[in-house]
C-alpha cells in the first residue's frame, strides 16, 4: 500500500518497470513536487500536478539510466532476459512438438 497521501497511485508501477525501489520513487516524486511548485509558482492546480508528473517522469527515466550505467550494462542485459523466462510453458512446449514434428519429417524413410 501506499503510505504517501498525495502520491500518484501509478508509483509502485512506475518503480517496478524502471527497476527502481519503492522509496527511491518516493524521493523522486518530492523532487518532482518541488519543481513543479517552483516552476508555476502554485500548488494543487492542474498546471502543478501536469508538471509534478512530467518531472517525475524525466527523474524516473535519469534514475534508470544512472542505476543501468552503474551496473555497467548488465543490468540492462538482466531485464531483457527475464521477459524470455517468463514466456509461458504451453509456448515453450508448442516450439518443442514442432520441432520433434519437423525432425521426424526430414527423417529418410527406411523400407523393408
């Protein structure tokens, strides 16, 4: 759950797909507050919450460039390959049984 009351909903996400923890995300999105009430010079206005989001997206995004370049691209490597290990079973099998199926077809037909 979230325990911030005025941080968006989407921030658990927003962190889990930068590969961010929780209350890192959380201190990027009081930067984000920051910057925007400095830049419209307001608060609870759609302006700020517009600003607010579109900063905290550009945090989020250097944050995980900085994380990616600190793991010397490995990191980046890892997140690519889990996708490939979370392909379901039934396709994972349906490539095995065409391939068998392919196999036995291109074997020589043996008479007598």
């Amino acid at each position: 759950m979230n325990k911030m009351p005025h941080s968006p909903m989407l921030l658990p996400w927003l962190a889990k797909k930068a590969g961010i923890p929780l209350h890192r995300a959380e201190v990027l999105w009081h930067a984000a507050q920051r910057h925007a009430a400095h830049a419209t010079g307001e608060t609870e206005t759609h302006a700020y919450w517009s600003a607010a989001m579109d900063r905290l997206l550009e945090l989020v995004a250097a944050e995980r460039l900085r994380e990616d370049a600190a793991s010397f691209g490995w990191r980046r490597w890892t997140r690519l390959n889990t996708g490939i290990w979370q392909a379901p079973l039934a396709v994972l099998d349906a490539l095995t049984v065409n391939n068998v199926r392919g196999w036995r077809l291109m074997k020589p037909i043996q008479l007598g």
